[in-house]
C-alpha cells in the first residue's frame, strides 16, 4: 500500500462550490497534477483500490459526499502519472472518501492507494 500525503486543510474542489467554471477546473487541474507528482515513483499496478482521507481538528459536521470531486481529482492525477492506465470501476475500486478526526492534529488529507488482483 502506497499513501499520498497533502497539506490541504480542507478539499479544494468540493460538490458545492459554485465557482466559475475557469476557477474550478484551475484547482481541479492543481489537485490533478499534485497528485500525478506524488505519485510518479508508483510502479503501474494494473488495478488498484483507492480511499481518500480527511483528517480534521474540529468536531464541525461534514458531509463526506462533498469531497467527491477531490477524490476524482486525485484519482485522475494517479492515471497521468501512470499508475493505472484509466480510472474506470474495472481498473480503480473507489471507496467512498472518509472524514477522520485527530484532536490536536494538522488538517490535511491521505490518498490511500491498494494494488488488488
């Protein structure tokens, strides 16, 4: 099992955001090419399971659903560094993103990345 970290405090494309079109797809490309830098040392797996994590600092509700299009983000950014050849549910298994809460911590998030068989 390989583990992205990320300093993001919080998701930087979320499901509810209503930005303009061209500011959305700039941090979706962010998130995308951070992603694909991080994981460029990722031998090509064939078909992998993916779960993202976001550990906060704050008891504050949060709906996991909305870190959705961060996760899609990452998930692309793993098939241009060539980690799998595409992110279809036949070559990429993935789980639906977790909200962790560590007191004391630092906010950031983890990409858990799984070769299955």
């Amino acid at each position: 099992m390989t583990v992205l970290h990320f300093d993001y405090p919080r998701p930087p494309v979320t499901a509810n955001q209503r930005l303009h079109w061209a500011h959305k797809a700039k941090l979706t490309r962010s998130v995308r090419d951070a992603t694909a830098k991080l994981a460029h040392r990722i031998p090509e797996l064939g078909k992998c399971r993916v779960e993202l994590t976001w550990f906060v600092t704050t008891k504050a509700r949060r709906d996991a659903d909305n870190i959705v299009p961060t996760l899609k983000a990452m998930c692309d950014g793993l098939v241009d560094a060539g980690v799998v050849t595409d992110d279809t549910p036949d070559l990429m298994v993935k789980v639906m993103p977790v909200i962790e809460y560590v007191k004391g911590g630092i906010a950031h998030m983890e990409l858990r990345i799984e070769k299955i068989e």
